[in-house]
C-alpha cells in the first residue's frame, strides 16, 4: 500500500519501486509528486500502480502534468485505466503528457496515445473523447495533450513550465527504448528520477538535486548486456558525487537487486565519495 504524505510542503510518493518482474506487495514503476498534499505531477504508470495511485487518495482530476521515461510495460502498463478513472472526476482543464520520441521499434509519445486512444483503430477508442482529432473539441471536460520530447544527450531541456514547476528532460540510453531522465523543480525542491539507463552524462541533470531518484536493477556483480541497460551501484555512486545530490533513493528493484543492500551500499558509499 501506498505510504502516506504529511500534506505540506513539496513530497514525493513512491507508488510502484519494481521492475517487469512480478513481486508480491511491490508495483512496477511510477512516483507521485504532491505540492501542499495536492498531487502534481506524475513520472510513469508501470503496471500495478493505478492500484497504489488510488490508496494514496491521489485523483487525475489533481495532476498538473504526467511524464514518462520511457515506453516499457513495466512504466506506462497502468495509463489506459487512469485516464479512464478520470471519467468519475471533475477535471476541467488539458493534461499535457510528456515523454521521448519513437523510433522503429518504440512509438512516440504522441503516438502512443493515439494508437490507445484515437479513433477509428486505437485500441481503447471509445475513450477517444480524451484524445479528440486536430480541430474537434472532447465531449469531456478536458482532453489529453501529448507532447514528443527531442533532448540530447548533454544539454537538458525545459520541457514545462508554469504555475511554479518546471520541468527539465536529459536523452538517456537505455537499449534500443528512447529513454529521458527528469527533473522536477518546484517549492523551491528538486527531484530528478533517472529512469532505466547506463547513467551517461546522467550528472548533468541532476546537478545539486535534492533527491535522486536512482534505479537499482542490477547488483554489482552483474555484467554483459544489462550493466550496458542499468547502472551498476558503482555508477549510482559516481553520479550522486559528481551532481552533489544531497540524497539518494534506490528504486525499480528487482530480484537480482533485492537481498545485495550491503554490497549496494559499500559500492555507491566508495565510488560516491572517493
């Protein structure tokens, strides 16, 4: 179940901390930022979450702005039925939804809500009132924006910003998947969540971030293809260093990262402050 938030302040809420594997009690990817107890905004909806979205009280009606890392299931499974859920709420205003552009293998973002939502072949089209044409208007109170995010590799780029949050993006690598890190700005608080990479030039969007969000898939020992597709703790270490993070939260575990706390630990303690 969702921990829950003191209602002040700028907070993060963590409502899945997996990866693609299926854990008892633990939800694939996706974090909840609250401003004041409000909810703000929303980085991934990887399967399970909805669940944990919904017994942190969170409502869609609320968001500011959803974002994505990237298109694995195990990040944006949840989507189709919290848009849904919005169907019960009173939002009266768009919802922009970021996230990287598509390649040959990877739909954009922009794509990938038209091949849910959009008429006449999506696969929820029925819903197709929150994903209206060019030109015609939702017959619901508000209607999804979807917006393809081109960064590179060494400069972020604002991709939001309004009413007191801004919002940054950083291309990330991460297989043959178009992948972002964030960074969320706000009440004077900065979050960035790193996503699924191998964590290059990583540092340059989390300079002096007040938390980041690191994602510990793999444990040390690994090598081979997934220490090309994860950080290893080492390099969790190294970035938190050389960004000066003040703190770092481990997420998207999995079971070849659960049970190695200690040697996670000892690896991102020696490379971090060496």
């Amino acid at each position: 179940m969702a921990a829950s938030c003191k209602g002040k302040g700028v907070e993060l809420q963590v409502l899945g901390s997996g990866g693609p594997e299926l854990v008892a009690d633990r939800a694939s990817t996706s974090y909840l930022i609250r401003r004041d107890g409000k909810p703000s905004v929303l980085i991934d909806s990887g399967g399970g979450s909805a669940l944990r979205f919904a017994e942190a009280g969170a409502k869609v009606a609320d968001l500011d702005l959803v974002v994505f890392s990237h298109y694995h299931l195990d990040h944006s499974a949840d989507f189709p039925a919290l848009v849904k859920s919005s169907y019960f709420q009173e939002r009266q205003r768009p919802l922009e939804v970021l996230g990287p552009t598509g390649n040959a293998d990877f739909p954009s973002t922009t794509q990938l809500l038209r091949s849910m939502f959009a008429k006449p072949n999506g696969i929820y089209r029925y819903l197709s009132d929150y994903l209206p044409a060019d030109g015609e208007a939702g017959a619901d109170a508000y209607a999804l924006l979807p917006r393809d995010i081109e960064t590179s590799e060494k400069i972020p780029k604002i991709a939001f910003e309004k009413n007191g949050l801004k919002v940054s993006a950083l291309r990330q690598h991460h297989g043959n998947s178009p992948a972002l890190a964030w960074r969320v700005q706000t009440g004077g608080v900065s979050i960035v969540f790193s996503g699924d990479t191998d964590g290059k030039n990583l540092e340059l969007i989390a300079d002096h971030a007040d938390l980041l969000v690191a994602h510990n898939a793999i444990p040390e020992s690994a090598n081979g293809s997934i220490r090309d597709l994860h950080m290893a703790p080492s390099r969790i270490g190294e970035i938190a260093g050389a960004a000066n993070v003040r703190n770092l939260l481990l997420s998207h575990r999995m079971a070849r990262s659960l049970g190695q706390e200690e040697s996670t630990q000892a690896a991102i303690a020696m490379s971090w402050h060496r």
